[in-house]
C-alpha cells in the first residue's frame, strides 16, 4: 500500500531530538562511505529521523521523494540510480520481488525487529513471508476526508465519492490505480484483489460513469485539495487528512463501512544498493521503539512496533481513523499481487483517464 502542505504522510511540528534507545554500531558501515540514500514517498518520516540516524551512526542521509508505488516502480525497473532504501507498498512489494528488483535483508543486522508488531500481517504478510525483503514501516487505511459545512451528513460509504452527483467537481480521488480499483471494487461489493475481468470492468465503468463529477485524481496531495476548499470530499490516505485536520477543525474523516483498503508499506533495500550496510543501519533504526514513535507522532499513521506504543500520543492510538475497531478492519483487505491480472487493471486504468 503510500505522496504539500502535509502527505502521506504528513509533516507537523518540530519536536525535540529524541535521546536513542538502542545506538546503533559506529562501526556497521565501516567500508562504506558514510552515506545511505533514501528514496520515500513526501514526508513520510517523523520530524527528527534523519537527525538522529546520523548522530547515532555518522551517516549522512541523501533523501529522494516520489508520489506513487507505480513512480518507484518506473524508476527501479529502469535499473537502480543510487538508492539504498525504498518503501513500496504491500501489492508492490510482491511484484517488486517477481521482478528481481529487492535484495534479501540480513535479518542479523536489524536487531530491532524484536520490537515489531506479533500481529501475523505485520510478523508474516502474504506480499513478503518471513519479512525476507522488508520490514513493516507504517500501516493504515484509505478513506474519506470531508468538510463537514459542505455535506448534509458525515458520509459513511463510498457512494459519497462514487455516487454523488450533487457533489460534482467538489471530489478527488487518489490517482493510484489499483487502491481507486479496489476501492470501487469493494464499493460494489466485491474484493479489491479481484481478478475477474468482468468485476474489474464494473469498476472501470463505475469511474468512467461519474468521473465528470471527479474534480481530479490527485497524486497524493488530495488533503491539501481539502484543506485549501478546492474539494469537500477526497479519498485520501487517512494520515495525510488526520494531518491536515490539526489545523483546520471543519475537516473530518471515516472509514467506510464496506471497508476498505488496508495497507502496509515496507521499508526495503533495492538490488544494486551500493551502500547496503548502511541501508541496515537505517531501517534498524527505524525501529527503535522511541524512533518509531517520534515518526508515529508526526505523520499520524498507525505503527509497526509494538514496543513504540508506550511513547506514541494516547489520543492517536484511541483514534478509530488511525487504529479501527476490529469488526471494521475484518471487512478490509490488503492489496496483493494479482500476477497476470494486473493487465487488466492497467488497462481498466487506461481506459478510465481516456474517458
């Protein structure tokens, strides 16, 4: 599963250098130069992250941004330019493996795994078995950021955006295909992994149909649509609005009841990383509990790391569009690798920005 005035992972206030739990090895990256390159989506790292890596190890980070899984895709298909550390999403993930394109982590070199979530989507995912080429970063949920002066209502499913022709040129959707396919997908009742042609056509049809009330679909800045008024209802990671939300208590967010896209993303090492020692240290000290924590504070996304709950905001981890009760998110479904049938939404999506 990620992309300004804050994105997916958004960025708040600045707060005060966290004092590191486990400092990690000096001499880790002895034989490297003292330099990781990180490509992620925008901001979607805590406020001091990078500051502390380099004071707890002495290595410089390089930081890259992109605004979509199929932008990183692109990019690494065409042979690695540099990067050390990427973070795709759990479908991507699995295709990123067929593709020859993740290099396996030594387990060895990240002690702080001992921290992570035991929950098995985040211990074993099905996109990444036995966390052989990522570990958990950040998970969550895309839904429905609104204004609550321009809806007679707090919407509570996707006919909101799907079906809402009194709101027509006030939406945004998401411009990732698969997570609007399946959304829509699921919207109609069916799973966001289909790979019936005829369901993925219905979903197809779905936008094609209402897609003069669409606004745009926006890369990943739909929050920043809502928050300056040039949309009412966006779909949208539920970080990036919760972010936004800080500022501007006229905004809110759900959840839909269908449910909806549940999404990991993973911190991995790209194949030809030419500092992979270093691309260790980092995603290690991703996860040291206070680290992780400092992230979690910042973005607003839901963590990984069991150990990081203690120092994460107690309003954040009550909140029900960071961590959903459990009779919602068993009506949610990760995106995975659909092998063959990605054609189809591929083309589904072609067709959809050609209507």
């Amino acid at each position: 599963m990620i992309h300004a005035l804050i994105s997916r992972r958004g960025l708040l206030q600045s707060s005060a250098a966290l004092s590191i739990a486990a400092v990690l090895p000096r001499g880790l990256a002895a034989a490297e130069a003292k330099l990781v390159n990180v490509y992620n989506f925008d901001t979607y790292i805590g406020k001091t992250t990078r500051r502390t890596f380099t004071q707890a190890t002495g290595i410089r980070v390089k930081y890259d941004l992109y605004g979509s899984n199929q932008e990183l895709l692109a990019k690494l298909r065409a042979g690695n330019p540099g990067y050390d550390v990427i973070f795709p999403s759990d479908f991507m993930i699995g295709t990123m493996t067929k593709l020859d394109l993740l290099s396996p982590l030594d387990h060895a070199k990240l002690p702080n795994m001992r921290h992570l979530d035991p929950m098995p989507r985040v211990s074993n995912p099905p996109s990444n078995p036995g966390l052989k080429y990522g570990l958990p970063y950040q998970w969550g949920t895309i839904g429905i950021g609104y204004r609550k002066s321009k809806v007679k209502s707090v919407p509570v499913g996707w006919q909101a955006l799907f079906d809402n022709p009194a709101m027509s040129g006030r939406i945004a959707l998401l411009s990732e295909p698969r997570e609007v396919l399946g959304c829509a997908l699921k919207y109609l009742g069916r799973s966001v992994n289909s790979t019936a042609q005829d369901e993925i056509n219905l979903a197809r049809d779905l936008i094609v149909r209402n897609k003069r009330t669409f606004k745009t679909f926006a890369a990943d800045n739909g929050q920043d649509l809502l928050a300056n008024g040039e949309v009412d209802l966006v779909m949208e990671y539920n970080g990036d609005v919760l972010s936004v939300m800080q500022e501007n208590k006229g905004l809110g967010f759900v959840v839909p009841q269908e449910g909806t896209v549940l999404w990991t993303d993973f911190a991995c090492i790209p194949k030809g990383a030419p500092h992979p020692d270093n691309a260790h240290a980092f995603i290690n000290h991703l996860h040291d509990p206070k680290v992780n924590a400092e992230i979690a504070n910042t973005i607003h996304y839901a963590s990984t790391n069991a150990s990081a709950k203690q120092f994460i905001r107690a309003d954040d981890l009550q909140n029900p569009s960071i961590y959903p009760p459990a009779d919602l998110i068993a009506k949610c479904e990760i995106l995975q690798d659909v092998g063959d049938a990605l054609r189809l939404y591929d083309r589904a999506w072609t067709e959809v920005q050609a209507a």
